[in-house]
C-alpha cells in the first residue's frame, strides 16, 4: 500500500463515535484526509500487514481486548502473525483506534492530537 506524503489515510470504525471524532479532527487540520471505513472497505492481509509494519506492532497489540467478541471468542487464545491477520481481516471492528498513515508513517490515533504525530 502507497501513500502520497502530502495526504493523509485514516482508517476507521464507523460505527465508534471517539473514531468519528479524530476523523473530524484531522479533516479540520487543512491536509487532504482520504478515510476508510474499515467495516465497510475490508483491506487486505497485505494490507493489514504494512500498516503494522509502519506501526512497529504486533497484530494482538492493535485489539480492543475489551471489546465483547474478543473476551466471547479470542481471549485466551495463541494464534501465529498469520493467524492474528486473519483475526484482524475478519473482524475490523476489534481494532481499538483509528490508524492514519502518511507516506511510510503511521500512527494509531487514541486521541484527535495524535494525528499531529504524523
């Protein structure tokens, strides 16, 4: 995945408000924003795995570990880097904050002020 150093990725949850309110944050800075919609614009594992190559992180440290469907159905299971893809592929709504990348960059975006990290 290639992105324009002068724009900036962000992908989201729709469904989570904070997500709608760091995406609204950083249209608000001035930088052309190009948005995701995770749920509905599933990526690819390729994908998945340069956006956590740019985040420096392993596929379980971007789960929401209290979200409802982790603590039911993955919560205490091992799974390879593979295997945490595929998690990640199948169930975008696990991640825990939106993730805006620029250029080679990315950062995972807990707060609207992270997207200054960039």
């Amino acid at each position: 995945m290639k992105t324009h150093s002068r724009e900036i990725l962000i992908y989201y949850n729709s469904e989570s408000s904070s997500d709608r309110k760091i995406l609204a944050y950083a249209q608000s800075t001035g930088q052309v924003i190009k948005s995701y919609c995770h749920t509905k614009a599933p990526s690819t594992r390729t994908s998945w795995q340069t956006i956590l190559t740019s985040l420096d992180l392993h596929p379980k440290q971007l789960m929401n570990k209290a979200h409802p469907y982790y603590q039911a159905n993955i919560r205490g299971k091992e799974f390879d880097e593979e295997g945490w893809l595929s998690v990640i592929k199948k169930n975008p709504q696990l991640i825990k904050a939106p993730i805006a990348m620029k250029g080679k960059r990315a950062v995972l975006c807990h707060t609207p002020s992270d997207i200054y990290r960039l």
